[in-house]
C-alpha cells in the first residue's frame, strides 16, 4: 500500500489532526531487518 495513496484518502476521511499526526507517525516508523533500520515508502507496519 502506498503511503501517498493511504495519506490522500486519510485526508478526506479523518478530519482530528491528532490522529492522523499518529497515523503519519506510525507509517514513518522504520523497520529493523538485518540489524539495520529502513524506512519503507510502502506498506504497513505490524506488530509494534
């Protein structure tokens, strides 16, 4: 899922800028693989 798309459509659904700030947080969050952190353009975290 691309993080673009996802943002677009949360814009015109979810109007509290507090939850989509949490959303566009946890979207940013990276991704420990390998030892290493990435940071991917799409998808969704899971777990946490």
């Amino acid at each position: 899922m691309s993080h673009v798309h996802l943002r677009s459509f949360l814009d015109q659904r979810v109007r509290d800028g507090v939850i989509r700030r949490a959303i566009d947080k946890w979207l940013k969050a990276g991704v420990l693989e390998g030892g290493a952190v990435m940071h991917p353009n799409e998808g969704t975290p899971q777990g946490g």
